[in-house]
C-alpha cells in the first residue's frame, strides 16, 4: 500500500505558486523538497486540505481561495502616515517592507505609496485578496516523530532544539 497523506504524516513537496496574473511568486528551492508536518496548520489552510489523501509522486494544480489562503485584502490595514515617522536615512520607495506596531502586536507592512510628505503603507500579506494557483509534486511520505507532533513541526534532517 502506498502512503497517502494524512494527519500526523510529515510530507515533503516541490511546488511552484503563481498569482492570479501567472507570475511566479514563490517555488521550493530546487532538489529541496519543502517539508511540514500535516493537520498542524505549518501551511495554508485551503492547500492542507486538498493535499490531504495525496500520494507520493502524485502531481496536483491546487486553487485555493483568498479565505483559505492569505486573507481577504482589509482596508482597515491600509494607513497613511507621515514620512517623518520613518527613519530619516531611508530613500522611502513603493515594495519596502518594515517592521510596525499594529493593534494585534508586531506587523510587517509594505510601503505601497510616497507622495511628498506622506506615506501610504499597508498590512496586509503581499497576497491576500489574490487565489493562490499551486502546482505540487508529493516527493515523500513519513511517520512523523513523537517529538515532531509534541513540537507540532518538522525536525528536518535530525535537527533538534
Ligand atoms: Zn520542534
């Protein structure tokens, strides 16, 4: 019987994500199969469940909507703020990213806008809003550890902390 995917396996995968333009925004490193321990939500929501059942080197197009994948785009998470609040050797352009004090805590933000002295920032994941097009490729199956489901994640290659 071969192995299928399922709660508590720890599965390795290559894939490719592409965007709703068909621009590549993400891919697992080459000959290096992406590693998580599944049912623990180590990744998106809406491709853990259509992996789930998947067997090795069974080869998959995923579509998962934004709700089960980066969110939907919150408006709330767009703010404009004065650009003396940013460090003042900073050449400030749109696609940097820095680190902001949000009302849930720490948040990256991205700068998307600079018009003179004001900066439209936003919180939102670069890929909320957007369906998350995955091409995977299931490279392996295993049981995982009983120390990897205490810890809830994969210790790759013996790691151990
Ligand atoms: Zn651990």
């Amino acid at each position: 019987m071969p192995q299928k995917i399922a709660n508590g396996k720890v599965v390795g995968f290559t894939y490719t994500l592409k965007d709703d333009q068909g621009q590549t925004v993400d891919q697992s490193q080459p000959q290096q199969p992406f590693e998580y321990l599944h049912g623990h939500q180590n990744i998106v929501s809406g491709l853990e469940k259509q992996l789930d059942g998947m067997e090795e080197g069974e080869e998959r197009k995923v579509e998962v909507a934004p709700e089960e994948g980066y969110g939907v785009f919150d408006e709330s998470l767009v703010f404009r703020v004065p650009a003396a609040n940013f460090p003042q050797d900073v050449d400030l352009k749109p696609g940097m990213q820095f680190q902001s004090e949000g009302p849930q805590g720490a948040m990256v933000v991205t700068v998307t806008e600079v018009q003179d002295d004001v900066v439209t920032v936003d919180g939102n994941h670069p890929l909320a809003g957007q369906r998350l097009h995955f091409d995977v490729k299931i490279d392996s199956i295993r049981e995982a550890t009983e120390q990897e489901l205490q810890h809830g994640h994969v210790h790759a290659h013996g790691h151990d902390h």
